[in-house]
C-alpha cells in the first residue's frame, strides 16, 4: 500500500485542518503538490522535530536568526536571544499589555458586530508587540496592512510578491532602527530594540542583517500568529458557553493558560514549520531521499486521534505534554510565555469589560484557507 498521496492533490484553497483531518487516517505522509513530504501524525512529527540533525533547518538561501540554523550555531544565537523571552525579562511588560488590551477593548462598539481577527487579533498583536520592542505607536497602520498583505501574498503562492512584502517589512524595521543607533550606543534608549542591536553572539555583535532578520521573527511570522490565535480563541469561547462561563468565573492564570493551549491544540493556526533531509530517511514506513522538503504540520498532528482521542475534547489536563502549538525539540517556540501572556491579558480583558461574548448570526464565521490557518473572519456581538 502505498502511503503517501498522489502528487496532484493540493491544499490550495481549503481549511488545512479540515483537509488533513480526511487524510490523517489514510496517511502519515502526503506528498503536495510542491512536492514536499508532508507529516501528518504526532508520533512522526515528533520524530522529525527531535531528529534535528536528520531533518534540518536550513531550507532557505536567505538569512533566518535562529529559525533556519542548525547545531552549535543555532545553540548559540538561541542563547543570546532566549534572555528577552524569560519570564523574568517579560514581567515588566504584563501592565503595558494589560493597558492595550483594556483600551483596544473599551474602543470596540457593543451590540454589534466585531471581526474578532481584524478588529480584536491583528490590532491587539501588533499594538501589544510594539509595547514590547518600543516601537512607536504611529507604526501601527503600517504593521497592520503588512499583516494583510502578507497574509494575502502568501495565499497567492506568487514568491515575487512574497519576496516583495518581506523586502517591505525589512525595510519598516530598518526605520525603526535607524534613529535608535546613536542612542543604542550611549545606552540612552534602553528598550528590548535597543538592547538587541547590543548583543553579542560568539563574541561579537550582531550584524545588521541578523538584528533585521531576529526582528523579522519575532514580529513577521507572530503578529499573524497572535492575531490568528485570538481568531481561534474568541470564537471558541463564543461557540463554547460553558468554557466561557467557567474563564468568567476568575479562574488562576495557569489554568486560563492551559485551557488557550488546549483550545489552540483543538484548532492550531500555525499550520506547520519546514526542513530539509540530510540524508536518506525512513519514517512513517515512507522512504525519503536526502535533500527532501519535509512540512511538520502542527495542525494535523496536534489533532491525531492516535495521541488525543477525540480531537475536539477539550481536556487541558489529559493534553498537555503531548500538546504542539509550541512545536517540540531545539527549535521550540522560544515566544511561547510572551505569546501565552499576551493572549491571557487580551481574554482576561475581553472578558472583564463584557457579560457575553456570542457569534453574530448574521454573519457566519469564515475559515482561513491554506496556507493560512484557522478563522479569516469571526464576528462577534460583544455585550
Ligand atoms: C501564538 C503564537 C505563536 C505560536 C503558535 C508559535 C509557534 C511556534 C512553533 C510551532 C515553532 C517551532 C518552529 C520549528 O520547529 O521549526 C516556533 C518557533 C519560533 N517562534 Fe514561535 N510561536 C508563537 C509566537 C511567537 C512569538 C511571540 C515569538 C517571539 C517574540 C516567537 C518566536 C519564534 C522563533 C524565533 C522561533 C524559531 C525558533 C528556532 O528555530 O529555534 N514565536 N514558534
């Protein structure tokens, strides 16, 4: 039997974790129409994730800090950045987060409807990331129509246009950067901009392509994942009363964590992550050459019967450890307490300022379609 998909089936245009929820039972590894090697159960994208030096991360000619390094040089750009995302060095942002999410939510009109992605996710992520890098507010309408230019750019699989909106985003940060260098050298401004064009890596500073590309990661990829995040969120708690009822009722801040990593397993937007064999693998009784394009897709595995059951049972508790929004391995999401802090504060504040949160019956919620997961339109009647 063979175990991988015909090459002419493609994902283009549909729900990716509709799509690999019909093929999973069928396949471990699909083949798409790019010719990537696609996993698609938890065991075998483990297996891949902590096989880093049979899968490799180098899969683009363009710089990627630490995204696309591997072995000691990854390890060591991942211990100089790893120190702005500890909880220590994240703690003195929860009010200033706390403070955009309480005024996105006090300007959001009541009664009718809200997109919770365009109007609650993107705003609230690009607002909330820029409190943490110290970016200056009047950014915000050039961050938010990249978003969605990228989101549309990489929807329409034209790599021209794609390279153009990450040339556009490099750009914006130099802008940012460019006023901060003689203060990053007096000390004088000493927000997380700053103190990154000061680091060092291997015993010398970080060049300006490298600060360009660690900010195009920190930012880039996650104000869509934030945003697209808390799509995934509000419309879970608004189609789930009883979990909405039950965050309304003041639970801890762990256990309001682990229920958003449980609902983001349920439905994980950040469909999937990319690497290269280093040599001939076997994995999933499939044979792979070497030099092959291999996808984890997050989604899928993170809703693997074989791991979870029912995928749809939320149960925090049961889930966790083998939950992979975060990913798993050398190259796990080192943003993963500022992601979870900020979409807690962005719920808690949501929740405090209303009494209910409900779907606009009007207008029915709308999937993303690949490569672009979980919801592009959720509205919400907030009251
Ligand atoms: C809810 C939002 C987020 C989700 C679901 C998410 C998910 C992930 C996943 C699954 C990986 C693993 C990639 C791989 O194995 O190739 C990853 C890596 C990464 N994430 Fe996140 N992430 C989120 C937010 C953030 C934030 C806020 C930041 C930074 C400020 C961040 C920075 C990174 C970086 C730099 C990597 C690459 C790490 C490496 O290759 O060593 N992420 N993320």
């Amino acid at each position: 039997m063979t175990d991988h998909m015909p090459d002419d089936l493609s994902a283009a245009g549909r729900d990716m974790r509709a799509y690999t929820d019909e093929l999973r039972p069928r396949h471990g590894v699909a083949r798409n129409v790019d010719g990537e090697w696609v996993l698609l159960r938890h065991e075998l994208v483990v297996q891949a994730a902590l096989s880093d030096d049979r899968f490799s991360s180098a899969v683009s000619s363009h710089l990627h800090v630490p995204n696309g390094m591997d072995s000691a040089e990854h390890t060591a750009y991942r211990e100089a950045l790893d120190r702005f995302l500890t909880p220590e060095a994240l703690a003195p942002f929860r009010e200033k987060f706390r403070r955009v999410a309480a005024d996105l939510v006090a300007s959001l009109p009541r009664g009718v409807a809200v997109d919770a992605v365009s109007q609650v996710g993107v705003r609230f992520a690009v607002r909330a990331q820029s409190a943490w890098l110290g970016w200056p507010a009047d950014l915000e309408d050039r961050l938010v129509d990249w978003v969605a230019e990228n989101h549309a750019a990489t929807r329409s699989g034209d790599r021209s246009w794609t390279q153009r909106v990450a040339e556009s985003f490099d750009d914006l940060i130099r802008s940012v950067l460019e006023p901060r260098r003689g203060a990053a050298r007096d000390d004088d401004t000493d927000d997380v901009t700053a103190q990154l064009m000061r680091t060092e890596v291997n015993g010398r500073p970080l060049t300006d392509a490298e600060i360009v590309s660690v900010l195009r990661n920190w930012t880039g990829g996650d104000l869509g994942s934030i945003a697209q995040c808390v799509g995934v969120l509000v419309h879970y708690l608004a189609t789930h009363p009883a979990v909405q009822d039950r965050l309304r009722s003041g639970v801890s801040d762990a256990e309001i964590d682990a229920i958003i990593n449980e609902i983001l397993r349920i439905d994980d937007p950040f469909l999937s992550n990319r690497r290269v064999t280093t040599c001939p693998v076997r994995i999933g009784g499939v044979e792979i050459p070497q030099g092959a394009r291999v996808k984890l897709n997050w989604t899928s595995a993170n809703r693997d019967e074989a791991a979870f059951g029912d995928p749809d049972a939320l149960d925090p508790e049961r889930n966790a450890d083998r939950n992979l929004v975060y990913g798993i391995g050398k190259h796990a999401c080192p943003g993963r307490l500022l992601a979870t802090m900020e979409m807690r504060i962005a719920l808690q504040e949501l929740l405090a300022a209303t009494s209910s949160i409900v779907l606009e019956p009007q207008q029915p919620a709308e999937r993303a379609v690949s490569p672009v997961g979980g919801w592009a339109k959720v509205a919400v009647v907030l009251a």
